[in-house]
C-alpha cells in the first residue's frame, strides 16, 4: 500500500449512520460505477472476495438450477465447490492450466437448461486472462447470466461492465485497488437486476436487495470495514485523477518490465499464454522447484512469493499490484535468477 493510503487507516471515523458517512457511501458508489464501467450500482460489503461469489450465486439461481463453470485453475474449481454447496446443479468445462478459453466449445457447453456461467477474469493461480468480453457477447442473447470474478483484474486490466454485457461482476478493496483487504464490491446488471428480486434462495447477510434498497440514501445496511471504504475511496479519486486506462497501462509497463528481465535469462518462462497485468507466472528452469526456491527467497531476503495454490512446482506468481517499484523488480528478478541457478548446481 502507498503511504498515503496506509495513513487513511489510522484516522478516527464518523458515526457510519452520520450524513457525512452517508455523502461518502454515495460519492464512492458513483466512483465504484466508473471502475466497473457500468451505470448501475455497485454494491459495498464488508466480507472477502468469496463473499462477492456467493452473494451472486445465492440471488442470481435457485437451488437446482444448472449453471456451467469454467475450471483453468484454483479459482475456477472454487466456483463448481461454491455452487454445489449452495445447491446448483453444475457442468464443468475444463481447462489445462494456462491456457485460453476456447469460445466455441463454452458456447456448446450452455445447454437449453443452464441459467449461469461463472467465469474468471483472470485465474490467479496461473496468471491466465481469460477473454471474458468475447463470452459475455456471445452469452448475452441468451436466458443465461454471466457471472464474473474479477476480483484480481478489475483495476489491473481492461473491464467494461457494460459495454461487454457482464451481468455480474465482483472486485475487492486489497487486489488492484490496492488497500486494506475487508470490502467485496458486487455489481448487477439490470437484467441481474430483475432476477435477483424473483429468485427465492435462502439469503440473509449476503441479500442484495437490502443492499440496493438501501444504497441510494448512502446507507450500507450493516456495519462497513469504513477505513478500507475511506482508502478506497481516496484510491479511486487518485485514479480518476490520471485516467482508468493510464492505471492499468502502469501496471502493464511494470509486468512488462519485469517480465523482460526474466525471459532475457536461459530456462525461464511465461506460464500463462495470455498474461494478466495482475501478476506474471514464470515458469522455472529444469530442475528448479518453486517450494524450495520460495523458502530460500524469504528466508535469505524477507520477500515472500507465495507458493502455488495448484500445487505445481514448475512455476512462481510474482505480483505487480500496489505501489511497486522497477527498483524493487530489478532487485526481485536478480534474486530468483541466482538463487534458481544454484539449485541446478546443487547436488541431488
């Protein structure tokens, strides 16, 4: 986090009930819509990104309905476990890890009988960025919503709501925004909209219609993370300041950048074969595995690249969210180039 943004975090708060309060909520909602690119309205809730998922499976679908989800990593699996949880009937369409969604074959997965498609705009697992605007088109002619997680690529890469016909989409406060973790946004198309009033899933904390009904006064209708809502709020005047498309260009030139410096070295490699600007996947010279390599890198220079949640060892996520630094990537990139390159020589 930018030290402005780590200061909003420790300022003493109004009563969230306080005009004031209420002036802010509707300020941020208006700069929400913006990131989003969408003139409906995004909602503000205190939970965590699989907070965001689920409050779109439990107002969009009731309990049987077949929704087909897209598999090409962690995140991917996680929408199929979610909805079973909550009662869906669901399809998988797989994919191999790092790989691009093949249009055609989603398509003729959507049988007459599928009410949803849960998509990921980018699996941040692999680093994968799935083309999630040709879908949502094509979907869009369809009695079939288009449901997006978007939490690690909204802010980070190119999204418009609207203009590529999401019906669902959710984004959180810590990834591309880069603030405090604690807020889940979720915004519904209009169409998503009516459906969400028809649907009689069980829902409680997580009822959209208590938040829409309450948004357009400024009242959140539970207690809010209010410092995350603050420092998101200062965060997307910030990039209002410069323009959405020079914030995510930002972030491209420091994937770029980095990525550069990685592949200019023998056995390393891009994982992902559309990348996200979120994160570059790199896959590691031959002999090289990322359990050992993570441990080294945080233990000999306190940086922590987290390991893989696929559990693959032939690659590293290393982010470019946030205030970061060429400096600070030079300095990473030279890390993991030598210490990799000691692991070959070290004896079996």
């Amino acid at each position: 986090m930018a030290d402005d943004i780590r200061r909003i975090g420790a300022e003493p708060l109004p009563y969230f009930r306080s005009k004031n309060y209420c002036e802010h909520v509707q300020a941020l909602t208006e700069d929400l819509r913006y990131l989003f690119g969408t003139t409906s309205t995004p909602l503000t809730i205190t939970a965590s990104g699989t907070a965001g998922m689920e409050m779109a499976l439990v107002n969009l679908f009731n309990p049987g309905d077949e929704v087909v989800f897209v598999n090409g990593g962690t995140f991917g699996a996680k929408w199929g476990s979610m909805a079973r949880d909550l009662g869906l009937h669901t399809h998988e369409m797989p994919l191999e890890h790092g790989r691009d969604l093949d249009l055609q074959r989603l398509l003729d997965a959507v049988g007459p009988n599928v009410k949803g498609v849960l998509l990921s705009a980018h699996e941040t697992s692999t680093g994968q960025r799935f083309d999630v605007r040709s879908a949502c088109q094509a979907l869009a002619s369809k009695d079939c919503l288009t449901i997006v997680d978007g939490v690690s690529s909204i802010g980070c890469d190119p999204f418009e709501m609207d203009a590529w016909q999401v019906d669902c989409a959710t984004a959180c406060s810590q990834k591309g925004l880069a603030c405090m973790p604690g807020l889940v946004f979720v915004t519904f198309s209009e169409r998503a909209q009516r459906k969400l009033r028809q649907t009689t899933h069980f829902r409680s904390y997580l009822d959209a219609r208590v938040y829409l009904d309450n948004i357009p006064r400024g009242m959140l209708p539970f207690t809010p993370a209010m410092h995350a809502t603050f420092q998101v709020a200062h965060m997307l005047q910030s990039i209002r300041k410069v323009g959405l498309a020079a914030r995510i260009q930002q972030t491209a030139e420091r994937a770029t950048y980095f990525r550069d410096l990685m592949l200019a070295e023998p056995g390393f490699q891009l994982f992902a074969q559309t990348p996200s600007n979120a994160l570059s996947a790199i896959t590691l010279p031959p002999g090289v595995m990322a359990t050992p390599l993570a441990g080294i890198i945080r233990d000999k220079y306190q940086a922590v690249l987290p390991l893989n949640p696929t559990k693959a060892e032939t690659f590293i996520r290393i982010s470019h969210m946030g205030e970061q630094h060429e400096a600070e990537l030079a300095q990473l990139a030279q890390w993991i180039i030598e210490e990799s390159n000691a692991l070959i020589v070290l004896p079996n």
